[in-house]
C-alpha cells in the first residue's frame, strides 16, 4: 500500500459534506428522494453526488485504491467480492443516516474506512452538523479531531451492572423469529436506544456516552470504520458467535461493548434467544 495520510481523507469527506450534502439538508425535493429496497431504504441526490465527490478525489490521491461507496455497490455489486480479494481499499458511505437526512434531522455522518488486505486499518466518522470527526488508526487510539487541528483522545465508559447500561440498538435486520424476545430482553437494560445512523452510535460508544451497540445487518461501509474507532478506544467488538469482524463478512450481527465481560453478560441476557 502506498503511504497513506488519514487526515487528508478526513479532509476529503468535510470537503463532499460541505459541497455537495450541507447545501441539500432540508432543500430536497421529492424527485430528489428515492427508495431502493424499502420505504426506509433510501437514497438521495445528496448521497449520490457527495459519493462521486469523494469518489473522484480518493481516485487523484490515491490511484491505486479500489473504491467501494455504499451507492456504487447498488449499481455493481460485484465490488464487495473485490474489497475481500483488495491490497488496498478505500470504503465510502456519503450519507450515513439517509432517512434522517431525507426528513430533515440534524443527525447523519460521512464515513470512510481503509482496508489493506482483508484488514480495517483506519476509520473516519465525520459530523457535517458539528465539522468534527472520529478516527483511528490500528494500534494508535481513537481520537475526536477539529478542523483546527486539535485531537482528544476518546475511551469507553467504564459499564455498570446490566441494569443500569445504556445501549444503541439497531433491530431493523433483526430476524422476525428473534425480534420480539430480544425487545423483551432489552427490559433489563437502563435504556436501548437508535439513532438511525451507525455513524452516531459508534460516536456516542467511543467518547464514552453509552455502554454497548449492537447491530444485525453487516454492510461494510457501515461498520468497519465504527468498529475500529470502537476498538481503538478500548472496546470490544465481535459478531454473536463470538468470532471476529472482518471486511468480508456481511452476517452474523455485531455486538460492541466496553469489555469482553460485558461483552458475554449482553450476548447471554439480551442477544440469546
């Protein structure tokens, strides 16, 4: 892989949020809002433009990186078996959050993550309503960055009992079967939450305002950033069976908590069923 700078990057999805997403937040029209596989699957002129944005400025800094965007995947999805076979790639989601920016919430993200043979190497989750980002490099900390410059460094909360853990729960692709005894499950918990914007959820996680999130439906563009940012601020990530997340896996759902014990506490009373 050729050396890789994480805050141009970082510059990148500012500089497509203010261009082409900022200008559109509560300026679209209905010919400008589409659904793709459901009523609340959708896409906008805001995420396909801002997507060909990033995609054209990742092509100029780095050539040599197969680019896979949440939209370009929807008009050929033969780039995810080509980011699992991929030296370097970089992963693009221009719009975390669609519905919510579609209904006018303040609440969506501009995610990016670099995949260097089958592994996460860095992650981004930039705010457009805030201008500031979350990112990681492997094995360098998880940090919340301004545009000028300034870096703090994030941690996980430390979790209490079960009983009083707040979590972000995502039970959209959760299986029918499954559903109702999780959302009975949830009880037990202080709070289970969703934003609707993974981007979010893994912000809230990493800067230590929540104690766990858990997703089902394992998109790349979606997690991988989160994840690693999760990690690097002292998390724990792995899918339900307890195996790692890769790049390549799009099944098996996540569960992010602040330990490995309260990792097995949340997957034996919230996520068995």
């Amino acid at each position: 892989m050729p050396a890789f700078d994480t805050t141009k990057l970082a510059n990148i999805l500012r500089d497509a949020a203010k261009a082409e997403v900022l200008p559109r937040f509560r300026r679209l029209d209905a010919s400008q809002v589409h659904q793709k596989s459901s009523a609340i699957d959708l896409v906008t002129e805001a995420d396909e433009q801002a997507e060909r944005y990033i995609k054209a400025a990742v092509a100029a800094a780095w050539p040599d990186a197969l680019f896979v965007g949440e939209e370009s995947v929807a008009a050929d999805a033969s780039l995810l078996d080509q980011l699992d076979a991929a030296d370097f790639a970089i992963v693009v989601d221009p719009v975390d959050g669609t519905a919510n920016f579609a209904a006018g919430l303040p609440l969506f993200a501009t995610m990016a993550s670099v995949v260097v043979k089958g592994e996460t190497v860095a992650g981004i989750i930039y705010d457009p309503m805030g201008d500031d980002w979350v990112l990681a490099e492997r094995g360098a900390g998880a940090f919340m960055r301004f545009p000028d410059g300034t870096a703090v460094p994030l941690e996980v909360a430390t979790a209490p009992g079960l009983g009083d853990m707040v979590g972000h729960v995502s039970i959209t692709f959760m299986p029918d079967a499954s559903k109702p005894k999780i959302l009975q499950n949830l009880a037990k918990v202080r709070v289970a939450a969703n934003y609707r914007v993974a981007g979010h959820d893994y912000r809230t996680f990493a800067s230590g305002h929540c104690h766990f999130v858990a997703f089902n439906k394992l998109m790349p563009w979606d997690h991988l950033a989160g994840c690693l940012i999760a990690e690097e601020a002292g998390g724990y990530v792995a899918r339900f069976d307890g195996s790692p997340y890769l790049p390549s896996h799009r099944d098996g759902g996540l569960i992010i908590a602040t330990d490995p014990d309260n990792w097995q506490v949340l997957r034996r009373e919230i996520f068995t069923v």
